[in-house]
C-alpha cells in the first residue's frame, strides 16, 4: 500500500500505477556529488594508483601450496563446527518492506534552517530524510541535492543566494507532497516506484502517517548482496 502526505495530511492511499496522477508528486534529478571548484578547473589527471611491487606476487605458484592448505583447513573447521550447530533453521527470503528498511531512520523538523539540516544530513552520512511534524506524522521529503544545488555554489555573484538558500527553513525546499509505502508492501512494488519518479527512498508511515522507518535503494541493494537472498518474484504474478 502506497500513501501521499503534505503538510495538510493524506492526498492519496493506493497501489503505485497511479501515484504518477498526482501533479505534486514531482520527478526528481539523482543526486549527484558535488565537486569542488578546485577540481574542475585545474585539469590535472586523475592519479593513478598502483600495486606495490611484490615479488611474491610475480611467481602465482609460490604462495600457492600454503593457500590451498589454509582454505582446506579452513572447510575442515567450518564443516565441524556446523556439526556441532546441529540442523540449521531455513532461512527465509526478503519479500516485504519491513525485512529490509532502517527502523531508526533519521528525521527533521520543518521548521529547522536548511544549513543545520545539511549539517545533521552530513553527521549521519545520509543523504535524504523524511520531513516529520510534531506528531511524527511526514510531511515531506528533504534532500541534500535540493540544499546545495550546483549552480548555487559559492562563486562570484552566487554568495548571496547561497547564504539566503542556508537561511531558509526546511519546508520551503523539501520535496511535498511526498509519496511513503506501507511496511507490508512487496519490494518489487517499491523498486517499481522508486524508477519511476527518481527518488533515493520512500519514508515507511502507517495510513495516518506517522514515521515508522525507511527503506532506500541502498536498503534494496544491500538486500541482493546479503544472506537471506532477496526474492523479488516468487509466489503468484502480480500487476506493478
């Protein structure tokens, strides 16, 4: 189940094929890194780095032996040790939101000044938040590509605007309406929305909107990567 919150509450609860109806819910660019002045006008090449010369290294058959031993010792031990465990349970594959969203997502007021929000953003190493009301219910979606825009950065004739953008509170550069996912909702749905309008994630609110977690492409491919596998398309054919 998909939701749509602003600042005056629910606009939409649904499925995700008509998320794209709404005309507040707006397309975003992906964020990208943003480069110092210093970089891009100096032109020097990108450095280069090397592996240290090791004259082990130019003989594979060298360290070879002492390699296959230590690997067969360590299967020996492993496989003991698994004994020992008795059976193992079997491990469940990753379908919901829920079995891969943060649960302790970081948030922001927003009424917070834009510059203190960049520098709780940067704290945390994240790069996005929801935007959440005194009541813990999301009213938008901050994003630390929207605080720093490049053709904002520092330079001659641009100072200005760069102070008065760090002056300004959150809500006036928060992405709102924003669209948040019910943590029952199949992953495949999410990853769905996610192409489809551009954004890094999707606060996780029950129908009331209040914040219960976040799940954020990087939530998704650290899914593929661990153990339990991530299942994306068992059980029944299902539309997006």
């Amino acid at each position: 189940m998909f939701f749509v919150f602003g600042p005056s509450g629910q606009m939409y609860r649904g499925g995700p094929e008509n998320l794209t109806r709404i005309s507040a819910v707006r397309n975003v660019q992906r964020p990208q890194a943003l480069r110092t002045r210093a970089m891009d006008v100096s032109g020097d090449p990108a450095p280069t780095f090397r592996m240290p010369n090791n004259p082990a290294a130019a003989d594979p058959t060298s360290a070879a032996p002492a390699a296959v031993v230590n690997l067969r010792m360590q299967d020996a031990v492993s496989a003991y040790a698994q004994t020992e465990q008795g059976p193992q349970t079997a491990r469940q594959p990753l379908t919901k939101v829920s079995d891969v969203m943060t649960t302790d997502a970081l948030s922001v007021p927003p009424d917070v000044r834009v510059n203190d929000a960049w520098q709780t953003l940067a704290e945390h190493q994240v790069a996005q938040a929801p935007v959440v009301d005194a009541l813990g219910r999301v009213t938008g979606l901050l994003l630390r590509a929207d605080m720093a825009p490049l053709d904002l950065l520092p330079e001659p004739g641009a100072v200005k605007q760069a102070i008065d953008l760090a002056r300004r509170p959150v809500f006036e550069v928060m992405v709102s309406p924003v669209p948040t996912v019910a943590a029952d909702t199949e992953l495949r749905r999410v990853a769905a929305v996610l192409l489809e309008t551009g954004l890094p994630g999707l606060p996780v609110t029950d129908e009331a909107g209040v914040l219960s977690g976040f799940i954020s492409r990087t939530d998704i491919l650290r899914a593929v990567a661990a153990d339990p596998p991530l299942d994306l398309w068992s059980g029944p054919a299902m539309a997006l």
